[in-house]
C-alpha cells in the first residue's frame, strides 16, 4: 500500500511539472551582446559617474565623480520592459533587460555621460543622461542592438532617436531580445 502512494506521489509531480513546462511555453533566452554597434563620439561636455546599482534595463543609481549625492538615472532615448515599476506587472523578457544592463554597468564601472538640450530631469526627478560603457559604446546603441530595449524618443531629447531606432528596427527584425519567442515585442503595456 505504501509503495502505491509513493508511486501515485511520483506520477502527481511529474503530471504537475510538465503540465507547468506546456503552460509557461518556451524560454526566454537571455540577452546577448552584439560586440561592436554604430556609437555617438562622447561630447565634449560630457563627465564622468561611477554606477552605484541598476535598478532595471533603462534606469540606475549613480554617483558623479567625485561625489557621493546618489542620483536616480533615466536612460534617454529607450524603454525597456518593465520590471520594478509599482502597480505594474513584470514584462517579458524584463528581467532578461535588467539583467543584461547589470551586466554592462557592474557597480563600482566608470561611465561617461551627458545631458541633451531640453531638461535635465523627467518628471519622476530623475536624471535624463546619455551613456557611455567603459568600453567607450553608447548605451542606448548596445540595448536598441541586443533586443532588450525599444527605441523610446522623447521629445525633446532625441539627438540620438535615428540612430537608436535604426538599431531597434535591425533586432526586431532580426527577432533578437524581446521582439523574438516568446514575447514577440509584446513586452509592454501599450504592445509596443
């Protein structure tokens, strides 16, 4: 009698655990880094700021060199899914964003950044900035190219949207990132 509840416990979990593997459909593979990508000169007014942690794909806190005030950082010109917003639900392929952007900008990294003419704070009170890896690539250039970040102009600061678009439209195309399976670009409240 006890090796058939055992057996009958067996069968259950290999029901329930397949049955969960058909219901969740394929995985989201992770990001992958498209090595070199078309990247705006840094400005000549751009500074230097130390990344303290990334909050998600497009948004982090850092310090400005020489600083310690820590200041809330919004990736100008992108969007990616949406992972920690209150009230919102995690995205596709959200976490495959952050986690890609975490690593390209591990705590302690050097980067370059810069402000675009039109303000220097959206509405939340975070920093508008353009960003530049250590590695000298343009941010916004390495998320549109991987698949995990749309291109997002918001007017005014669109200095860089031809270049972020065209590299947005190569990976959906490409089906990279979010715009392939399982999300299919669906990674965001508006379907975009």
């Amino acid at each position: 009698m006890k090796a058939r509840h055992v057996a009958a416990l067996g069968l259950a979990v290999v029901v329930v655990v397949a049955g969960h593997r058909l219901v969740a459909g394929p995985p989201t593979r992770a990001a992958v880094d498209p090595g070199a990508v078309p990247s705006p000169a840094v400005p000549a007014d751009a500074f230097a700021a130390r990344v303290l942690r990334v909050v998600d794909g497009d948004t982090l806190l850092a310090t400005y060199a020489g600083s310690r005030q820590a200041v809330y950082v919004r990736v100008i010109g992108v969007d990616t899914p949406e992972t920690v917003k209150p009230g919102v639900p995690v995205r596709c392929y959200g976490p495959q964003a952050s986690a890609f952007t975490k690593h390209l900008l591990p705590p302690g990294s050097t980067v370059r950044a810069a402000y675009e003419p039109g303000g220097e704070l959206d509405r939340y009170g975070r920093q508008l900035w353009d960003v530049w890896l250590p590695d000298g690539r343009f941010l916004e250039s390495v998320l549109a190219a991987a698949g995990t970040a749309r291109a997002y102009p918001f007017p005014p600061q669109v200095e860089h949207a031809d270049l972020i678009r065209s590299l947005a439209d190569r990976a959906r195309v490409a089906q990279r990132g979010l715009w392939g399976a399982p999300c299919h670009g669906n990674s965001f409240g508006d379907n975009g």
